[in-house]
C-alpha cells in the first residue's frame, strides 16, 4: 500500500512505506475509517498537523479515500515513527449541521443539490429515489443523517461511499456470493448472539392526529425491550409505519454477527453475499458482510469480516 497525504490548498506527500496499517469499511454507517503506522523523519519532514485529506492506492487502484483525523508523532525506542488515522469522506457529512428546512417535494436531485455537493463530495452509482413530499430537515440533524433519513425510510437504499470515495446510492449486488469453503484458509470463526438493545417492540406516536401505531419484532417474541417514538405533527400514517418498522429492524441487525478472519487482503466488500458452508460449524449458510476490516502486520496481510444475516437492515 502507498500512502499519501493533502493539505485544505492541495499540496501532497507521499507516506513512507507503512509498517502497519487497517482500512475498515461499513455498510455506511458506522463511517468507513483508516490508520497507518509508517517510519518518520521528525527533523526534515512536513508539520503533520496540516494534513487534511488522506488517500491510500496499490497497483490496481485507489483502496481508500478519507479525512484524517488524528496524527502522533513519537519518538521510542522503536524509534521516530507516525501513526495516522482517520475516517472515510462520510464524514464530512456527519460531522456538518445542516440547515432546518421544509421542502414541499424534495427529490433526490435536491438532497445532493444542498446536503452533499456543497462538500466536494462525488456521486457514483445512482438508483430511481421516489419524491418526497413535505419532506422537513430537523434543526441540529447532520447532513449526514438528512441524506440518510431520505435515502433508507422513503427509498429503502442504504448510502455508503465506495473505496474511491464516491457516495454510492443504489442497492445490494444479490447476484453472486463468495464461498467460504473447507478449502478457505480462515485462521478464526466466531459467531455473537447478543440481545442487548434490540427492540421487541415500537410504539411510533402522533400526538397531532392521535395515533399510536404498534410495530412488533419476531424475533424476539419472549422478550421485552420498547421504546416509544414521537413523530413530527407533519408525518403521515405511512411515514409513521415505516418508520417504526426501520427502527426495529435497524436494532436487530446486531442480534447476530459472524466474524470470519482470511489471510487474503481485501477478501470481500460491505454489501457482499458471503455462503459459509464449512464442516464442524454449526452456522453455515447465507450471510451479508455488513463490515470488513482489511490489513497488515508482522503476521501478513489478512481479511476480517463481520457477517449479518443476508436480510437485515444495514
């Protein structure tokens, strides 16, 4: 991997060799992030502080396109080395208020037009988003979170940004799935079942029309956990059911996860159909790989996987 780093005017460096380092990357939320530890010249290197932006390539392209967020020079006996870490272009949108509005009907154009261009960000693959009709944008709401609430509760797509750095708005790729075999060289396994704040039941309530509408988690039918929703005096019966149905879905999307660790780089990507068919475990079957962490250490480069059920909500 070759790093490299860019200033707010533009100017760049490239990184020494890194001597490790971790790229991760979601479904789109939690944000995508990065860190490097590279060797460092304190005496005639750049002033670390500087650095805004952060790109990592190989010989087949651009791996990771992000912020920087944290840079520490140190000096041990290890030696004068530089640790780098960041997060993906997500967030420039989370870490941005947008501003309180009411659209009478907002489309998908309109959405980027003022909560995604104004930050330089680029628009990969796009799908038909429907209209919205009085969609409103709650003071003190990211940009992040209007983009989101626009594209997951009206348009059932998940917004994620790809390894290049481009907001990718369409869905799922379901027509082909990787195998992780008997043949596989998987070095770990781990399967998590935990119940913790996963909601049974939502009560979604509109204190204006005097509607209190009930959605109930299947899975968790001998269990108890609610949480009750008040909607904007400007929601609708739909809005308010999907809504509730989004939230309870998006809670039991940790209710199970897989952890498969490869020692294959950049083995899968967030959204990926992962088939796990492998004597002796009992979890085989069909997952999505809702997050991937990919890196290299003193033990080599390798593959970690986090795996959800193909359906859930990411």
């Amino acid at each position: 991997m070759t790093a490299f780093v860019y200033t707010r005017s533009g100017e760049g460096w490239q990184l020494p060799a890194p001597l490790a380092w971790e790229l991760e990357y979601t479904t789109g939320s939690p944000c995508d992030s990065f860190w490097m530890r590279c060797p460092w010249d304190l005496d005639n290197a750049p002033e670390p502080g500087g650095w805004v932006r952060f790109r990592a390539t190989d010989d087949n392209g651009v791996l990771f396109e992000g912020v920087v967020d944290e840079c520490e020079a140190s000096l041990s006996q290890e030696g004068a080395l530089l640790e780098l870490s960041g997060r993906g272009m997500a967030a420039l949108l989370l870490d941005n208020e947008a501003l309180g509005q009411d659209y009478e009907t907002a489309t998908l154009a309109d959405i980027l037009r003022d909560h995604v261009m104004p930050y330089g960000i680029s628009v990969g693959r796009t799908a038909e988003l429907p209209p919205v009709e009085k969609f409103s944008v709650a003071t003190g709401s990211s940009e992040w979170a209007v983009l989101e609430e626009f594209c997951r509760y009206y348009g059932g797509i998940a917004p994620r940004f790809d390894q290049n750095g481009r907001l990718i708005l369409a869905p799922w790729d379901n027509e082909k799935s990787l195998l992780i075999g008997d043949g596989t060289p998987v070095t770990r396994l781990l399967c998590r079942d935990r119940r913790y704040g996963v909601l049974s039941q939502m009560l979604v309530r509109d204190r204006y029309q005097e509607i209190v509408q009930q959605v109930g988690n299947q899975r968790l039918q001998d269990g108890m956990c609610r949480r009750v929703m008040t909607m904007p005096g400007k929601s609708n019966f739909k809005a308010m059911r999907y809504n509730g149905q989004f939230q309870v879905e998006r809670s039991s999307a940790e209710l199970l996860r897989l952890e498969v660790d490869v020692p294959i780089p950049f083995f899968a990507q967030p959204g990926d159909l992962v088939r796990i068919s492998r004597t002796g475990w009992r979890r085989n079957g069909l997952y999505r790989a809702a997050k991937v962490k990919v890196g290299t250490d003193r033990s080599g480069a390798w593959s970690r996987l986090e795996l959800a059920p193909p359906d859930i909500l990411l």
